[in-house]
C-alpha cells in the first residue's frame, strides 16, 4: 500500500510539474502540434490519402480584427470577463442536453477550454479529459493573457481536412491572408467551426449562412474587442 501510495503521489507531482511547464512554454513558444492533427493525419492516412497538415501561423496583431470579434461573437460572449469558465453556459448546455426530446448535444465550452483541448489534449469525449480540460484550462487562465488564448485559438483550430488556423483557412478558402478577411468572410470562417470536415466556408449551405448572420448580428452588438 505504502508502494502505491509513492507511486500516485509521484505521478501526481509529475503531471502537474510538466503540465505547469508545457503551459508556461507555450505561453511564450507557439505551438508546433497538437494530438488532433497528428490523429486526422493518421486518419487521412488509413483512407488512402497523404499526410497533411496545412498550418500556417499569424501573429495576433496580423490578424484581422473582423476574425478576432467573429471567434468571440460566435463561441464564447464573455470571452474578455470569463475566467476561463462560463457556468451559466455550462448549465444551460446540460440542461439541454438532458431534455429526453433533445438529439443534438450542445456545448458549454468557452474559448480558453477549447484552447486547452485542442493544445494539451487529446480528441474525444470523457468525464476523465473533462476533469483535464478543467486543470489546463485553470492553468492557461493564470498564465497566460486573453490576447495569447484568443492567438493560440485561432492558430490551432481545426478549419478543414488536414487545415489548422485561420490563416491557412483564409488562404485555402479565400486565396487571401487572414490580416485581410473582411467581416463577412470571417464570420462564414466561424460559422463552420462546429463541424469544419462537414462544412466550409467555401461551400456554405442554408444552415451555415444563416449562422453566418447570426455571428455578424452578435459581433455589432458587441462593440470593440479592449484587450
């Protein structure tokens, strides 16, 4: 017992040591990979397709202002007062998700969770990765600043087969940089965030259009972005 128990304290000390360092680091060094990427590579692979992953990164002052409010309008409201979590959103997302008519699981996530499960963790769903959602999120909300979570955000999320980020999205769909999307394209970039591998923005159908102009809705009624 007293062999089990060194051993848990240790593997505790350990996780929560190099978890503290990988958060720092990537608090100054962008990241170079994520287990999704890796994942859908292996994935592309296994459907007889190359290895790919388009990446491209974008500092957070070249990045359009339209894209930065979009991502806000879009996934997290309170992005700027939240400390990481959103438990109202939360609530409403399991109480949703609970009602017996309801075939569409909702999500509560803020934009700093989804940034500590797409850099720190793996792909899927459990109550295990939730409780390391919430640590790493706990941790990224301590060091690092809403303009370094909103950078690394968009600079690493899934926007495409084998396409991460903004800005080689921009560049895939638009032929431009993400520093010159203009409103509209990127609220269609953020419209197809939910399920980037069903819908793009260089295909938009009814459902994601009309997201479309719900985005653009919240970002005028939000104002400017105060970092």
């Amino acid at each position: 017992m007293r062999l089990i128990l060194r051993i848990l304290k240790l593997t505790v000390i350990l996780f929560v040591g190099i978890s503290l360092f990988m958060v720092i680091l990537y608090r100054f060094v962008n990241p170079p990979v994520t287990w999704l990427m890796i994942t859908r590579g292996f994935e592309r692979k296994s459907d007889g397709k190359d290895w790919k992953i388009d990446k491209k990164w974008i500092n957070f002052d070249d990045i359009a202002d339209p894209m930065k409010r979009a991502a806000v309008a879009a996934e997290d409201a309170t992005f700027l007062e939240n400390h990481g979590f959103d438990f109202k959103a939360i609530e409403k997302a399991i109480d949703n998700n609970n009602k017996k008519n309801s075939h569409k699981l909702v999500g509560g996530s803020t934009i700093t969770q989804q940034t500590a499960k797409n850099v720190f963790l793996w792909p899927g769903r459990s109550y295990i990765r939730k409780g390391f959602e919430a640590w790493f999120t706990l941790l990224i909300n301590i060091f690092w600043s809403k303009q370094r979570v909103l950078e690394v955000y968009l600079n690493e999320i899934e926007m495409g087969d084998g396409i991460y980020g903004v800005e080689a999205a921009s560049q895939a769909y638009f032929h431009i940089s993400a520093a010159n999307l203009n409103k509209s394209q990127a609220a269609l970039i953020a419209a197809c965030w939910p399920n980037p591998i069903k819908w793009t923005p260089d295909n938009p159908d009814n459902h994601i259009m009309h997201k479309k102009y719900l985005i653009i809705k919240n970002m005028r009624r939000m104002g400017p972005l105060d970092f």
